[in-house]
C-alpha cells in the first residue's frame, strides 16, 4: 500500500518547524519530507526524527536564497562551485538524517539565457552529484515543476526530465514525479507514472486546482492510489500541499486512507 510523508515546508505550518515533527507524529505519519534542513544543526533535526520514530524521506540539495526567490542553481553556470559545495552538505545531512535520497531543484531559467547551455550546465552538475551521492549510498532525483506556480523555471516536464537522465548517463539519477505539476504541465498521470515506474524514485501530490489537499479539486486520487499500488510502486508519496483551512482539518483524505497505509507499511 502506498506510504505517504508529510511535507513540513507546507503541512503543520501553525507550528515552529521543529515542532512539525512532532505534529507529523501525532497525526499518524511515518515519514517526513521538506524543502531542505539547513537552517538547523543536523543533530537537532535528527533528534527530532529519533523522538518520534520518524523516517526522514527526502529532501533538497542547497537550492540558493529561497526567499530572494531563487528556485535551485543547478543550471546557473556562474553557480557551479557553489553547487559542488552544496553537494558535500547534502550529503552530511543526508548521513546524519539517515536520508536515502535528495532532490536537486534545477532553478529558474535567467530571461535571455542561451538554454543549450544551460542544460549543458545542468547535466554537468547533476553527473558530478550522482557519482559523489552514489558513493555515500544516497540517491539523486529531479523534479519537473510547472511554470503557472514557478513562471521560468528551468525543468518542466516529463519527457525534458527524461532526456536529461538519459544525457547524464547516471544510474543515480531518478525523477520526482509530482502530481499537481505533471496535471498542469501534461496531464495523463497514470500513463505516464506507469510508463517511466522505473526511474520514479519519488512522487508526490496536491490537488489542482489550488494545491490544496486531496479530494478539493480535479485529481482522482482514490484511483490514482490503487493504481500505483497495482502497478507496484514501492517508494513514498509525498504530501506536498498548502492545507486549505489548516492541516488537522484537512488531513480527512489521510484519515481515510492514508494512515492505515502507512501503518500497514
């Protein structure tokens, strides 16, 4: 049955951040996902997990000054050292977390950029993360998101995340497959998560519109959550969404579901 983790950059947000571990817990999850740890010491996050049994799923290499706006530097050639710098924290966080697999934002595309080279970039970057992430046994995933949300962000798609990972050349390297932003950019979700079930290391869920929680919008998950079952996902389903009227009272399509998954898991 499908697992499913409670992203704390979005969910629990009427708590401190630590303390989302903590509400994570008490509402029945088992794991935990966010944008990145790194403005907290790892011994303080992994406390937090240990304290509540938690599995740390997932979460970013550094992705730049988030709050300036900035989206990843993974294609930003001006950006690569500090990029291999990022790697190397990832990767203490991830050991000290007991985290198997992070994310790498690609970024926003700068107005005017030659975009061949910025993908020549980008696939130099993440050719150096896989190998150093493959050799601490940690694995490497990028997420295509949609431009309604992230107006020029670099990786958009599907079929670009795909030829990048196939331009890599890297066994490490997996793709994150979000629902909400696959169903704006290219809809046929389950097709297309069926068809490229071997490269998904990751998934994750809003509902469209409004990236809200499941069951506000358009998105058939019920089908959607026994059809990745049937087809034998075996990874974690992050829930990514901004909760419409606070999280505890929108986590009904947990309840329902969700919480005996992840117990039965």
């Amino acid at each position: 049955m499908p697992r499913f983790s409670a992203n704390l950059s979005m969910l629990f947000g009427e708590h401190d951040f630590l303390d989302r571990f903590d509400a994570a817990a008490r509402a029945g999850f088992k794991g935990v996902e966010y944008l990145g740890p790194y403005d907290h010491p790892a011994e303080t996050v992994a406390a937090r997990l240990k304290k509540n049994g938690l599995e740390q799923v997932l979460f970013n290499l550094p992705f730049g000054d988030w709050g300036k706006g900035e989206r990843g530097i993974a294609v930003l050639p001006e950006r690569v050292e500090e990029f291999r710098r990022g790697v190397d924290t990832a990767i203490a966080y991830a050991k000290a977390l007991g985290c198997g697999q992070v994310n790498c934002l690609a970024g926003i595309a700068p107005q005017g950029a030659d975009r061949q080279k910025l993908e020549d970039t980008f696939v130099e970057n993440l050719k150096f993360a896989a190998a150093k992430l493959e050799q601490a046994g940690i694995r490497l995933l990028i997420e295509p998101i949609n431009t309604r949300d992230i107006p020029g962000f670099f990786l958009t798609n599907t079929r670009q995340a795909l030829g990048i990972i196939e331009r890599v050349g890297s066994k490490n390297l997996y793709l994150q497959y979000d629902i909400y932003h696959m169903q704006i950019m290219e809809g046929d979700l389950a097709r297309t998560i069926e068809a490229n079930l071997g490269r998904i290391a990751h998934i994750q869920l809003a509902d469209n519109p409004g990236r809200h929680e499941p069951g506000t919008g358009e998105i058939n998950y019920p089908f959607l959550y026994d059809f990745i079952d049937r087809i034998g996902y075996a990874g974690w389903i992050g829930a990514e969404y901004k909760p419409a009227n606070g999280t505890e009272a929108g986590l009904g399509w947990f309840k329902d579901f969700g919480k005996n998954a992840s117990a039965a898991a």
